[in-house]
C-alpha cells in the first residue's frame, strides 16, 4: 500500500512539473508573439539553446575552486539539484552510472550543482554524496546565484553543453542513462 502512495505521488509531482513548465513556456513564446508585451529577458528564461553558458566559480565539496570555464573543451552536463528532490533522487544513480561507464571515452564531465541556499547544509550534502556513492564533482551554490542566474527553480534542472560552452539543450526534470547517452551523441 505504501508504494502505490508513494508512485502515485511521485506521479503526480512530475505531472505538475510538466503542467508548470508548459504554462511557462507558453507564456514566453505569448511575450514574444505579441509585441505589446514585455519580452523575457535572460534573467527571466535562463540561458537559452545557442548561447554561452555564464562562467561561474564556486567551490565543490571538498572546498575546491572551480570554474565552468576550467571544463572548457569537454561536453558538459550541468545539472542543478538538492538533497531533498525526489526526482533528483532518482536520477543520480543514473547519473553516476553513465560517468563511471561514459565520461572518460566521451569527453565528457558531470558538474552537479546542489542548490546549498536551499538544501539543508554542506553535512547533509556531503552525506547524500556518501550514500549514493557520486564520483563525479559536486559544486555548491551557498549564495543561491547560480541557481537564479541559470533559472534552475524546477529541479533538476540541466543544461547540456557543448564544448565551445554553448548551451545544446535544456532539460526541466529528470534524465536516465540513455537520455544523457543521447543527448551527449548530439554534442559538437
């Protein structure tokens, strides 16, 4: 019994994600069609397909300073996450078992950006990290800029790059091994 509860709710939360997103993006492409209304700016839609994705530095886990620029020359998945995401739960089992078995002979690197502002500590962060046995980098969002600059208010939210650093995609939700094998075949 308490399975179903927690499918059907798990159901009913990525069906309002997907309804949200929707309602977004259709009053978006409505700001631009109609030029009496205001057009949304970066600040306002994030950082769209084709554009340099900002560089940032922040510090990883293990109190490390790193750019995004530092990954320039490789496929990036950038993914903005919290401990306490469901569906950022049920993606990083995925997510590590495609840089364990892909990232090397891609080209690839994961940077996973828990939203630290919003989670509930570097302790509980670091646990997370412990528990799911993540290899890949971590980086922490303490001010909670990166979050709002990349408009990560859905999560996960993640932004595919190409190696000049251009956004290749953005993907509102979760991702599985073979989105990520995918998504990352399309890369320049």
């Amino acid at each position: 019994m308490d399975k179903k509860w927690f499918g059907l709710l798990l159901l009913v939360l990525l069906v309002g994600i997907a309804v949200v997103n929707m309602v977004k993006d259709r009053q978006e492409v409505t700001e631009i069609e109609n030029p009496g209304t205001k057009a949304p700016s970066t600040a306002q839609s994030g950082i769209d397909v084709g554009e340099k994705a900002p560089d940032f530095t922040v510090k990883t886990i293990q109190g490390e300073e790193v750019s995004l620029s530092d990954y320039e020359g490789k496929k990036v998945i950038l993914n903005f996450w919290a401990t306490w995401c469901p569906p950022c739960k049920a993606e990083m089992p995925h997510m590590q078992k495609y840089y364990e078995k892909e990232a090397e002979k891609n080209n690839v690197e994961i940077l996973a950006v828990n939203l630290t502002k919003n989670d509930k500590g570097k302790e509980t962060v670091a646990d997370f990290v412990k528990q799911y046995g993540l290899t890949f980098p971590i980086l922490l969002d303490e001010e909670g800029t990166l979050g709002e600059q990349y408009q990560a208010f859905t999560i996960p939210t993640t932004y595919v790059l190409n190696t000049d650093g251009t956004v290749h995609q953005k993907i509102v939700g979760p991702m599985d091994e073979a989105m990520m094998e995918q998504l990352v075949s399309e890369l320049k």
